[in-house]
C-alpha cells in the first residue's frame, strides 16, 4: 500500500490532502508532530535536557473519504547534560535550544530549587510548566504549576516503555545510559516505614531519566485540551 503524503502546517499539525472534493467536507482529522521538552534541574549534578517527539497522523478508514487518527506514538530523540551554576545563564542556553526546536513545550522540575529557576523562565518569558514532585500518588494542576507524585511520574514513564507508547530512538546519543537510568529507579523503605521510589543508586541521580518522565508526562496528562496550547512561544526572543 502507498503510504499517504502528508500536509505538514505551520502549526505542527498534519492533514492528509482532500483534493477540494465536497465529499470530503467535516471528515477531515488533523494529527499532529510535537516536541515535548523535559528538564531536570541540576543541585550540585548537571542539568539535564530531554526531547519527546509526540507524533499523531490522520489516516483513511476505507469508508469513501472518512478519517480517524492513527496511533499516537512517543520517541525520545534528543538528550544531554549541562552543567551550569547560575539560572540565568541556564535559562539563556534553554532558550537557545529552543529556538532550535519546532512545536515545543516545556516541563521542569519545580521542586526545591527547581522554583527559582522556574521564576527565572517566567521573567524570561519561556513559556513552561513547572511539576513539583510529590510523595503519594494523585497529579494536581494549578494554572502552570503541576503537583505530582514521584511514584506516578516514574511508573508512568516505565509504563510508556513497558507498552510501546514510548521509545527510544535507535541512533540517540547515550541511548544506553538513558535506559540504565530509568532502569536504576526501585523501590525503597523509609525509616518510617513508608514505600517511596529511588532512582539512580549510590552517586547518581536519574537526572536524565527524571527529565524524559516530565517529558513524557507532558504527553500522556498534560496535553492537548484544557490543559492549552500545543506551540509555546520564547516571548521576547529573536
């Protein structure tokens, strides 16, 4: 079977050409190509930076010029660490990645120091959401602040591997380490006797496997809808 050519617009999102043809009037899907962007924020560690693209397309269902969406697919194709100590020159490198970007949005860890930083995107004006890492197990949402549990980001994300719903790109830098990362996350219990999820073992931290679960929770809960836009804006930069 032809595989189908796409209209790629400007947007980011995808139809399939209907050749103007009354009939296909209101069948039309669009789908969609998405990059989500993940960040963890580094204390003493780097920072780390991963990229999910969230790709969606529109395909015939075989009745005349009638459309569905095809299956939803997530890829994790970019990743790297960076190890800067002030915020501001952070938010500067975020940016110009960015811009390098199509169709973007952005999720950070906002917990602990995370919230300067997120403050420091806000003045700016990288548009974001910033996901305040949790115990138990619920994900709450108000305005660009996201409160969510530890345990559902990181389930969440091995489920998305587990499924299929998300992979790793065979030629992605790293791709190994990032693997061993998420991997590396188990259960542990607290003094108090309380199950809690670690990651990362002894001197290291997951960063990058904590990075790629905000991206792919932008995907999975916090997309689309009610949730806003889907292209996110650098306000004030070239």
């Amino acid at each position: 079977m032809t595989k189908p050519e796409f209209i790629f617009h400007k947007d980011g999102t995808v139809t399939l050409p209907s050749n103007s043809d009354p009939a296909a009037a209101g069948t039309q899907k669009r789908g969609w190509v998405r990059h989500h962007v993940g960040m963890d924020l580094g204390r003493n560690d780097p920072s780390a930076i991963v990229v999910v693209r969230d790709e969606c397309y529109p395909r015939f269902t075989g009745r005349g010029f009638e459309q569905e969406l095809g299956p939803r697919q997530a890829t994790v194709v970019f990743q790297e660490t960076i190890q800067l100590y002030s915020y501001t020159d952070l938010a500067d490198y975020l940016a110009k990645r960015l811009l390098k970007i199509p169709h973007w949005t952005l999720t950070v860890d906002a917990s602990g120091l995370g919230q300067p930083f997120a403050s420091v995107l806000d003045l700016a004006g990288i548009e974001h959401l910033g996901v305040v890492i949790t115990a138990g197990a619920a994900i709450t949402r108000d305005g660009n602040t996201v409160r969510c549990s530890k345990s559902l980001l990181v389930e969440n994300l091995a489920a998305g591997i587990e499924t299929g719903g998300l992979t790793v790109a065979d030629d992605l830098d790293g791709k190994q380490d990032l693997i061993n990362e998420i991997a590396s996350f188990e259960l542990t219990t607290t003094s108090a006797g309380n199950l809690v999820l670690a990651g990362g073992g002894k001197g290291h931290h997951a960063d990058r496997a904590i990075a790629a679960a905000l991206a792919y929770l932008r995907v999975t809960h916090l997309d689309g809808g009610f949730f806003g836009s889907v292209d996110y804006t650098l306000l004030g930069w070239a």
